[in-house]
C-alpha cells in the first residue's frame, strides 16, 4: 500500500499522519469542517487536534489494527480538499 502524497506513517506503521498549517483559526476551522463532512459521508472519522492555524490528523482503522485502504482514500480526500 502506497503512502499518500504528503502523509508518512508514524512509527510502527499503525497510522497515517500529517500536519496542515493554515493563516489563521478561521481558515484552519473551515478545513476541518470540510473534512469532518467528507468522513461523515464516507462514516470513517479521523483523529485530529487543531490548535489556533494548525490541524493534526492521524488516520487510522481501530478495528483492524492499522492503515486499511479507507484510510489511504481519507487522506487523499483530505489533500484534496485542501487545495
């Protein structure tokens, strides 16, 4: 399974992770909720924290122990939407 442009995975291979960085909260805010309407769409909600201009995700599938093929289209969903 090929990585996604952008995204590394953490040590151990367990999950995606990547981390955006925006101008502001506003415009941080507004990514996440583009992305939080995509993965309820898609009903696989990724792990995240966001601090003022900035989002963390970390993308993985609890119940199989790792990275699965939703996670890798997650995450390229997500970079799409931040273009």
């Amino acid at each position: 399974m090929d990585t996604p442009e952008g995204w590394t995975l953490e040590e151990g291979g367990k999950a995606l992770v990547r981390r955006f960085e925006f101008k502001d909260f506003s415009e941080a805010f507004g990514f996440l909720t583009r992305v939080a309407l995509h993965a309820e769409k898609q009903d696989h909600h990724p792990e995240f924290t966001s601090v003022w201009n900035r989002v963390d995700f970390r993308l993985t599938s609890h119940d199989a122990g790792g990275v699965t093929e939703r996670d890798v289209r997650l995450a390229e969903a997500i970079g799409r939407l931040v273009r």
